[in-house]
C-alpha cells in the first residue's frame, strides 16, 4: 500500500490523500513532471505550491496547476517532479570562466550544486561522503538535471533521489550505477525489447572553413559502441553521417564530435512494467529478455514512469534514449 502524502503550500501539515492517483515520469525523456488526479466528490483539496511525495522513495514533487474536470468529476493537479524542479535550474559558469568545475567527494557536489541552484530549502545531500570522487566540467549552461547526471556518470555512479518526512526534503546522493545481469522478462513483466545490430559508427565531422581548406574529423565507433579515431567496421557494417558544426575550430571539434557520435551510439530498446518496480533506477544497466523469441538486449535506463494509488504502485523502465544529442553551442 502506498500513502500518497501532500503538505500545503508551506510545506507543513501532511496529510495523506485518499482514493486518488500519482502519476510520475521523470530521466531522459525530459518531462520530469507529476499529476495527481482526486476525485472531485472525494473533498480533498491540494492547495498550489504543495509538494507531493510516497516517503522514502523519489516519486513526488511540487504542485504547480490544477484542473477541474467536471465531465470525469475530478481535478487533475500537474508539477514538477524533484527532479524537474533540478532540472529548471541553468548551471552558470563563474564570472571569467567557460565552465563550471564539480571536483571532490560527489555528495559534497551534489549539495554545492542544489546551494548554486538556490533550492536549499527544498533539497539536500548526506553530509557523510559518498565514497565517489568526481572531477566534472558541467556543460555550458546545462540545466541542474542533466548537470548532476553527468558529474554523477562521470564517476560510474547516478543520481539517487528519496523524500525524507522527518527532514522535509528530498535527498540527492551519489550511488554507484549497478549492472543488473539478471533483469525483467517476459514471464514476469510486461516486456518490449528491441536489438540493433548497427547504427551509425562513422562520424564525418566538418567545422569551419571552405573548400580545400575546411576542417574535417573522422571518428569511429566499434562493434561495441566505442568511440576512437581507427576504424574497425567497414563494407556493409560501415554506416556514415555527417556533423555539420560550421563554427568550430579544430579544438571544439574534437571535445564534441566523438560525444555526438556516441550519443548516436543505439544498443537497442527495452520497455519494461512491473508491480511495484524491481529497484531499477535511471542510470543503471539492465537486462531485458523476451522469453518466447529469445530476444535479450541490455542497456541503460533512461526513463522512469511511475503510477501510484492506495492499492498499487507500477512502474515501467524505458531504455536510454536513441540518437537525441544536443545541437551543438
């Protein structure tokens, strides 16, 4: 059973909501957003500015707008997720500085990062050390989100997230990312998997300049999805595509030219659903197989899509996403 616990717009007098349901998502899929759904007849009533949450796990957030529906007779309360909330924050560089630099224990950046994003009141990090050391350059003006992902998976590690009552805040903290050989299949989930065996692994990357005298890259990546500069797949296996980056010097080309073609890197998909969820968390690797083909691909989670009630909680995992790298600064 589930308590669905909302405060109100102070974040003060929990109560638990009643006969209602929780809808979150939230990791590569970039909506990071919540509703709640009450029964209009059921009396209960969120105030805006309320947060949401189940203790101890990282389903919740702020109540941003609501919306009476008088022809299903409830009132459809939408936010932001925690980590929406991060993920509304810019990581500015300092002043003088092209980047913002993340270096030392990783919990200790996490709390450096939520103080920078002005959500101390809202948010905080274990003052014990994680264990994890980070030594990170966040992406020029990245939002928070996608800033502590990145410093996180720098390190091999993710972003763990879990609502504290006693503390009244969400806690972000540093977790080694984990493996999961022996992940969800069919006979237990309901399971989609879908296997690739090539993608794009020939970057030609072209930056400024004209004609003869424009600046070109090649990068490669392997049967793997590793990305170097030899080429190891040709003939048939060799699929090219071309990166028109037309303002970058040779130096820029070469920091983001093998990112862009390992975010092309596809290892597959796997959509996965499943009672009350299996401890998977956005970050880590798991193995998905369809019993009755005998498809198995294993890949990073990317995204988390939660549903809660007073009965039930379901969750559905969604592979990383496929070739969504960012246009280039």
């Amino acid at each position: 059973m589930a308590d669905i616990v909302v405060t109100d717009a102070g974040n003060g007098r929990p109560a638990v909501l009643r006969g209602c349901k929780l809808d979150v998502e939230f990791g590569d899929s970039g909506e990071n957003n919540l509703q709640l759904t009450v029964d209009v007849d059921s009396g209960q009533r969120v105030a805006l500015g309320s947060y949401v949450y189940i203790d101890g796990t990282e389903y919740g957030g702020i109540i941003d707008a609501s919306e009476s529906d008088s022809e299903d007779a409830v009132i459809r309360y939408t936010g932001r997720t925690w980590h929406g909330i991060l993920a509304g924050k810019v990581v500015m560089p300092p002043s003088g500085s092209t980047h913002r630099r993340a270096s030392g224990d990783a919990n200790r950046c996490l709390l450096e990062l939520i103080g920078l994003a002005g959500l101390s009141g809202v948010m905080t990090a274990p003052s014990d050390p994680s264990g994890i050391d980070v030594d990170y350059d966040y992406p020029r003006f990245c939002d928070g989100y996608t800033g502590a992902r990145g410093m996180l998976a720098s390190a091999g590690a993710r972003l763990a997230v879990s609502y504290d009552s006693v503390l009244e805040m969400a806690v972000l903290s540093a977790v080694p990312a984990k493996t999961w050989a022996a992940g969800p299949d069919s006979n237990t989930a309901s399971i989609k998997v879908r296997r690739v065996r090539r993608c794009v692994n020939h970057l030609v990357s072209l930056g400024e300049g004209t004609g003869t005298s424009r600046i070109i890259r090649h990068d490669y990546a392997d049967a793997q999805g590793d990305v170097s500069q030899v080429q190891s797949l040709f003939g048939v296996d060799e699929i090219a595509a071309i990166y028109d980056y037309t303002n970058a010097d040779a130096e820029r080309l070469a920091e983001s030219a093998p990112q862009r073609l390992r975010d092309l890197q596809d290892r597959g998909s796997l959509k996965a659903q499943l009672s009350d969820g299996e401890g998977y968390a956005v970050g880590d690797t798991v193995t998905g197989i369809d019993v009755a083909t005998g498809d198995e691909v294993t890949v990073p989670v990317g995204t988390v899509i939660a549903v809660a009630t007073d009965d039930y909680v379901t969750v559905e995992y969604r592979a990383a996403d496929e070739a969504s790298p960012e246009e280039p600064e």
